[in-house]
C-alpha cells in the first residue's frame, strides 16, 4: 500500500513539472523585460541601503505610492519605490524570493544560489527565470514597468 501512494505521488509530481514545463515557456514580451527587472531589482537594492531600514520608516502605514522605473530624485520618490517593490516581492512564493534575492540583489552565480539552496543549478536557472518572468508580469501589471507603445 506504501509503495503505491509512493508511486501515484510521483506520478503526480512528474505531471506537475510537465505541465510548470509547458506553460512555463514565456511571451517574447515578457522575457524581454527579465533584464529591466532585474535592473529595478538592483535599483531597489541600492534605494533601501540609501533610505535605511524601511519597515521602521513606513510603520503601518498604508497609502498609495506609485512609482515608475525612472530614477528617484527625492527620499520620498525612494521610500515609495521601495515599498513598491517590497510589495511585489512579497507576492513571489518562497523559493523565488531566495532566488531572487540571492541572484539579483546578493549578485551570487546560479552555481552559488545552486550550492547554498541544495538544488540543481538547471533548476536554479529555470526557477530564477520563472521567478524573474513573473515578477515582470507583476511590475507591467502594477505599471511599475511600461511596455513600449506600438504605433
């Protein structure tokens, strides 16, 4: 009886990764946008380092920021690009944000992010690019990030 929960687990896994397999293929749009997500990604990394600890600055407070791609100016266009970002990170499962944070922001290799999270590097680079594309979608979603307009 063991073996065959064992086996119609496995077979339920193997489904799970074909069907991650097929959909995980994205849009040309999408995997265009993975190299400026992953520049907001350092973007935010260096705005908190500027801003200090953020979650003490914003309390719990709740208000409406929203800030673009462009480049802060002031503290305040910072601690709002910041909160942003925190708040479409938080939407990412658990082994994204280590990836994310790990690869992006820490500037690890995939063999490095490979080591420390005991999983293959093929499968660090598949889950950082899933992770990555849908953090874009977020950011596009949230217009965090614009696509082009098409004339």
């Amino acid at each position: 009886a063991a073996l065959v929960v064992r086996c119609v687990q496995a077979k339920r896994v193997r489904e799970q990764e074909e069907l991650t397999e097929k959909t995980s293929t994205p849009p040309v749009e999408v995997a265009f946008y993975r190299k400026y997500t992953e520049g907001m990604l350092r973007r935010y990394m260096y705005r908190s380092m500027e801003i200090g600890k953020v979650p003490s600055l914003l309390g719990d407070f709740s208000f409406r920021g929203r800030s673009s791609n462009r480049k802060g100016y002031t503290f305040e266009d910072a601690v709002i690009f910041v909160h942003d970002v925190e708040r479409c990170l938080t939407q990412l499962n658990a082994v994204e944000r280590e990836l994310v944070s790990r690869i992006a922001l820490q500037e690890y290799t995939f063999v490095e992010a490979a080591e420390m999270t005991g999983i293959s590097v093929r499968t660090v680079m598949r889950r950082y690019s899933d992770a990555l594309d849908r953090l874009t979608r977020i950011f596009l979603r949230l217009e965090l990030l614009q696509m082009p307009s098409t004339r």
